[in-house]
C-alpha cells in the first residue's frame, strides 16, 4: 500500500492496518475527520445519505493518503440499514476498529420550545437520538476489542441557548449512551467518548441561514478568546486523538472543544 508523507515530522502511520466507519463525512467536521484518520492511515467507510457529488469528492481526497476509501449511502434513521452499513463495512475490509458517529441535523430556525412543532421535534430526533443510538448499538455488536466508539455532539448540551430546545435535547441522549457504553465495554478494552463541539463555521450555518443570522455568527464568533469559530478540522483534530492508542486511559468522557466560548 502506497503510504502519504502528511504524516507529523519524525511521525508514524499509527492507525494503519484500522477501519474506520464515519458517518456523515461527504463534507465539513465528518469529512475532516475521515480525512484525518486516514493520514495516520486507517482505511475509511465513508457514510453519507445523498450527497452524492460531495462525497465522491471526500473519497477522491481521501484516497490521496493511499488509503482505501469505501462510500456506502444509508439512511440512519433505520435500524435495518444501519446494520446493512456495518455489514457492508465488514464484509470490504474484514472488520471495524473506529466508529465515529457524526450525522446529525440542526434545528431548520430557531424557536422557543413553546413553539417547536411535533413534526420539526420527530425530524431532529430522527437523526441525532434515534439514528445516532443505532449507529451506536451496532458498533458495540460489531467493533473489534481495543475499538474506538466516538461521539460527535454539540457544547449545547451543557449550555444550549434560547431557540435550540430540540436540538439540545437530541444530542443529550447520545451522550448518556456513551457513557454506558465506556462501562459496558471496557472489558474488550474498547474505548466510548463524546466530543462536544462548539459553533463550526460549516454547512449547518452556512447554508441553513435561518438557523443564526450573519449578525449572530458575528457575535458568537467574538465571544471565543480566539475571535473565531471553529473550523472542521479542530473537531477532527479532539476525534483523531480520542482514536489513537494513546488515548486508551480516556473512556466515557465529553471533550468539549468550543475555542472557551459558552454562548
């Protein structure tokens, strides 16, 4: 296998010879992420649900590091196709050694929680409790011993502001499961973390320009120490550590990585 120079000066591999299933990674924090785990060069199930063109751009990316990239589309919401994606994941590469769960949807606006509607409530959970809990289940049947389970969640949790009711609510459950999980799984030396991200400069507010208003980007954006939002990479660079061997001693835990703001 043709191995990439992006690797850190005087730096190994580590992850080579690893399968890694990540999902939601045809663009921003979940593509960065696959990105990442493959220059320490693990092979990639790359998850998306339709966007086709964006992800066969993340596979050309990522194949760069001489890695091998497998795409699978799969809609999460479903348990049986869940467990088709992992079954697809195992029969290509033999086995699972990481799963980062990423998928997720935001709120389409902000609301006050009186007026959060069943159909929008149902629409987020959909995604970010009960597609994240499948995703979760399934790799705790299927991830190899001395695995990585990995969570990617939102700093809302702890401090969600006004209008992001639903949104909170749905990733605080996917965050209880880690913790379960650390506990039921740690005799197979398998590891289960949360990384909590604060506001990313990416797709959700990007293009879902109802979510915040330039205004409000603006403002969050000045309450970091760093003047900024994140950028995908610094989540991707929490979830790269939380799955390397020298991350074994870290186990039901939530990495906050919010750049110190808690708006």
């Amino acid at each position: 296998m043709t191995q990439s120079n992006e690797v850190e000066p005087g730096g190994t591999r580590r992850l080579t010879g690893k399968t890694a299933l990540v999902t939601g990674a045809p663009r921003s924090i979940g593509r960065a992420i696959a990105e990442a785990l493959a220059r320490d060069g693990a092979d990639i199930v790359l998850h998306y649900r339709s966007r086709h063109v964006e992800a066969e751009d993340a596979v050309r990316s990522i194949r760069k590091q001489g890695v091998e990239v497998f795409p699978v589309s799969a809609d999460l919401t479903r348990s049986s196709t869940v467990r088709e994606l992992f079954d697809q994941a195992v029969t290509r590469f033999g086995g699972v050694d990481i799963v980062v769960a990423n998928a997720g949807v935001t709120q389409k606006r902000l609301q006050p929680v009186a007026e959060i509607s069943d159909e929008e409530f149902e629409r987020v959970l959909a995604v970010n409790t009960r597609g994240v809990f499948y995703v979760l289940r399934e790799a705790a049947r299927r991830i190899a011993d001395g695995g990585r389970i990995i969570n990617i969640s939102s700093s809302s949790t702890e401090s969600a502001g006004a209008g992001f009711g639903a949104y909170a609510t749905s990733k605080n459950g996917p965050t209880a499961t880690i913790r379960t999980l650390a506990k039921e799984l740690a005799e197979r030396g398998i590891t289960a973390n949360t990384v909590a991200s604060g506001a990313v400069l990416d797709g959700f507010l990007a293009e879902e320009s109802d979510v915040l208003s330039p205004e409000a980007i603006r403002y969050v954006a000045a309450s970091a120490p760093a003047g900024r939002l994140g950028e995908p990479r610094d989540i991707a660079a929490a979830a790269r550590f939380l799955a390397l061997p020298e991350a074994q001693w870290v186990n039901g835990q939530t990495l906050t990585v919010n750049g110190g703001s808690w708006i």
